[in-house]
C-alpha cells in the first residue's frame, strides 16, 4: 500500500474505522464523497498541468526543429557555393595558363621581327648605292634570303607587292612607316625556323591545290551527263514519254508472281549464306580446342631436379 503523508487524509480515515465499528454508515458515506470529489480535483489539475508541460514541449521541439532545418540550409548553401568557388578558381588557372603561353607566343614573335626588322635595313641601305641596273639583283637575293631557296605561290604573290621597294625614290619614308611593313610584307615573309602553334598549317593546308582540281573535275562531267540526258531525245519521243506517264500500263499478274519469288529465292540465300558462315565459325574453334586436346596429352610432367 501507499505511504500517505497528508495529516489530513490519515485523520479522515481514522474517523471512517471509527464510525464503522460503530454502526453509523450514513455519516462515512457523506465523508467518503468528499475525498473522492477532493481526489477527482487534484487529478484534473495534475491533468492540466500534464497539457501544459506537453504544449511547452512539442513547441520546443518545433523550435529547435527550425533551429537544425536553417543549419542544414545554410550548410548546403555552403557547400555549392565553394563547388562553385572551385570551379571558378580551375576556370581562372587555365585561362591564366592559355594566357602565358599567348605572352611567350608573343615574345618569340617580337624577336623574329626585330631581326626581321634589321634585315630589311640592312637591305635598304645596300640598295641606296646601287645603280639601276643592280636593283632587280639585289632585290632577288633579299627575297631568297628571307625566304629560302623553295618558293611557293603565296610567297611569290607576297614578293609582287614587294615591287614597290624598285618604284620609291624616297626608302626612308619606308623605314618611318613600321605599321606597313609588319602588315603587308612580314606577316607572310616569316622564316622556316619559326616553331609557332599551327602557323605553316594555316597558310598552307594539305592538299588544297589538289583538292581544288578535283572539284573542277567533278562539277564538268556533272556538267556533261546532264547535257547529254537533255539532247539523247527528240521532241517525238519526249512527247510519247508524257502520253506514257499519263496512261500508264496495268500490272499483269504473271509479273507480280516472278517478282515475288525472285525475292523469296533471294531470302532463302540470304539465310543459306548465314548457316554456312556460322559452321565455318564453329569448325575453326572446334578444331582448335582438339589441338590443344592432343598437346596436353602428348605433354609429359618432367621431375624436378633435387639440386
């Protein structure tokens, strides 16, 4: 049984036991409402109460659920925006990596014309002492010494424009302007030494002359067939062909039966010539793992030697 420590109950029940040994039922009944209306009251506080601590419960519950839902958002958030910031940083270092080579692309290019630069000069004041008749000479020289003795047809329609130098009077005009030179004459006037990416490429692809007379070709027999297919009728035969197109001729049914078997037969090869492919096939690999049968037993087990 409950300990009960209450002064008050333990008083009510010592009444109670003395009223029954008494006889008087009616007074203990009267007594008995009373603890049991005072017990269903403190029951139904103790039961609020239990509502209240649930309530304060479940919203902190809540509130801490907010708590971890806004920590994984921005955790999340985090996490793309450094994959981003990775992404960006692997960009940025191999635009940087395309940018120095461009840089030593074009350090090399600087130097090649600057000597090319110096030679012209060079040139120029050669040809200043010489007469008339020596200029077309040293002209020459100048365009093999740039571009080597094997010529080509671009480098040759380079060295026309190059004709100007014989027509000038005034060269120092020539030496002031830079910017012509570099963009008439040096761009395609570059030495063989040059080891830039794709640079002879561009100029000269594989094949373009050829490639070129090839399509010549194709495009003038084209030309004649469709010539001939026009002049091979008269304009009587033309005219029954279009009588024909507009009647044309019934099917008989003999043609239609020729036809169909003619594709059955072809059919039936079709798969005859599958089978045999298919035998040949196993018959190499079954030959083979004979072979291979007949070497291991022929094969005998040599004792090891004991030294």
């Amino acid at each position: 049984m409950l300990e009960i420590n209450q002064p008050i109950l333990k008083q009510k029940i010592q009444m109670e036991t003395f009223r029954r040994q008494t006889g008087k039922v009616q007074v203990e009944t009267n007594e008995k409402e009373i603890l049991r209306q005072d017990l269903k009251e403190r029951i139904e506080k103790l039961k609020e109460k239990a509502k209240e601590d649930r309530k304060s419960f479940e919203e902190g519950i809540q509130t801490l659920k907010k708590k971890l839902l806004q920590k994984i958002s921005n955790v999340e958030d985090s996490n793309e925006k450094r994959s981003k910031l990775v992404k960006k940083s692997q960009k940025l270092k191999i635009e940087k990596n395309c940018l120095n080579y461009k840089l030593e692309y074009l350090k090399k290019k600087k130097k090649l014309l600057q000597q090319q630069n110096q030679v012209i000069q060079e040139k120029i004041q050669e040809i200043m002492f010489c007469d008339d008749t020596s200029i077309q000479m040293n002209s020459e020289n100048f365009y093999k010494s740039i571009v080597g003795s094997k010529s080509t047809p671009k480098f040759d329609r380079a060295f026309l424009s190059m004709t100007d130098l014989n027509e000038r009077t005034d060269f120092t005009e020539l030496t002031e302007d830079s910017d012509y030179v570099t963009n008439t004459h040096l761009s395609i006037l570059s030495p063989r030494t040059f080891d830039g990416p794709d640079y002879y490429s561009k100029l000269f692809p594989k094949n373009s002359l050829q490639n070129h007379k090839t399509k010549k070709k194709n495009i003038k027999y084209r030309l004649k067939k469709n010539r001939k297919k026009k002049n091979a009728y008269s304009e009587h035969e033309a005219e029954v062909r279009k009588k024909k197109k507009k009647h044309p001729k019934k099917k008989l049914k003999s043609e239609s039966r020729s036809k169909k078997k003619i594709q059955n037969k072809t059919k039936q090869y079709h798969k005859s010539f599958k089978i045999k492919k298919y035998k040949k096939k196993n018959k190499f690999w079954s030959n083979r793992l004979k072979r291979k049968k007949n070497q291991m037993a022929t094969k005998v087990e040599t004792p090891k030697s004991n030294n």
